[in-house]
C-alpha cells in the first residue's frame, strides 16, 4: 500500500473540501458565532466511462485489493496537470497556509501535491515571494522541494467498506468510486 490508481478512462470527478467549521446562529438575533477547528481534507467521487470487460476486471481487482477502508491509493485529478517549475525556498510547517516558494508563475486554482498531499493555489502566484494555498500545510516539508504540478496526486481511501458496480445488457461495468483523502 498505497496502490496505484487504474489507468482508465475517467469519465468524472467530483472534489470537495471539507471544512471542520461549526455555526452557531441565535433564534432571536440570528447573530453568528463562527468555530474554526482548523480540519480540512479533500473528498472526492470518480465515475469512470463504461469499461469493457477485460478493462473492468483490472477495477474490480483494485477495489477488492483494497480491503474496504484498511487499504489506500494514490490518485490525482488527471485534468489538472500543468508544465511549472516551483522550488520551496524554506520548510514548511503544519498549518502553513503560505509557502515561501521561486519559480514560475502560477494562476489560482492550480493544484499541485508536495509531500504526500494535494493543494490548491487561492491567489494568482507571481513566481517569488509567498504562495497561498489551501488546505493548510499537513507535515513538515524541506526546503528545496519542488511542488509537483505535472501530475499532483494525494493519498486516498474509499468512503466505505462495501464497494459495487453495474454491468449493462450491453456488458460494460459502469464504477462510481466515492472517496475521502487518507490524513
């Protein structure tokens, strides 16, 4: 572990940050009150395009591989890969929300993964100085780490235990994989 996410075509992917935040609202006043619990992590569903059944076979056997919940993968959104070169300029601390970085210039909303986790840039980066991203920091990174762009990928988990498929008349298998990042 981790394994190796299937090269199949994607058809789909559904990504969601989920916040640890609580709100409390008053009945009368509705004034808020806003709790931070600092939690983040990346929860995902990929739906695949309908597989034959040679190429549906080496799915199955993924997800069976997996063990339910016990088992992880690594996988990152194949849509998001871009051609940058970012060096860190110092480490990283957990809960780090800027990054001091060199390199090319990069636009808001292009993920990359460093460490074993993925990110996403929330300001327009010009190529030096601080990066701004989200989630925070996960762990302790060295300086001189490049920030991959290419391919960015996390480390993931299914969301449950049991996992199934449809196969069609037509014998394609149709998989709708929910998951959640492995912290």
């Amino acid at each position: 572990m981790p394994l190796i996410f299937p090269d199949v075509g994607i058809q789909n992917v559904e990504m969601r940050l989920k916040r640890s935040i609580a709100v409390a609202e008053s009945p009368f006043s509705y004034d808020q009150q806003v709790y931070d619990f600092g939690g983040a992590r990346w929860e995902a569903e990929v739906t695949l395009a309908p597989l034959s059944y040679s190429d549906a076979r080496s799915v199955e056997a993924f997800l069976i591989g997996l063990k339910g919940q016990s088992g992880t993968f690594r996988f990152g959104n194949p849509l998001h890969n871009i051609n940058k070169s970012v060096l860190l300029q110092s480490s990283t601390a957990i809960g780090d929300e800027t990054i001091s970085a060199q390199g090319s210039a990069v636009s808001a909303g292009n993920y990359f993964s460093l460490g074993n986790y993925l990110y996403i840039v929330t300001e327009n980066y010009t190529g030096a100085g601080q990066m701004v991203i989200q989630p925070p920091m996960r762990e302790v990174v060295a300086n001189n780490t490049l920030l991959d762009f290419s391919y960015p990928r996390s480390t993931w988990r299914l969301t449950a235990n049991d996992i199934g498929w449809s196969t069609s008349s037509s014998s394609l298998t149709s998989f709708t994989i929910p998951m959640v990042e492995a912290l």
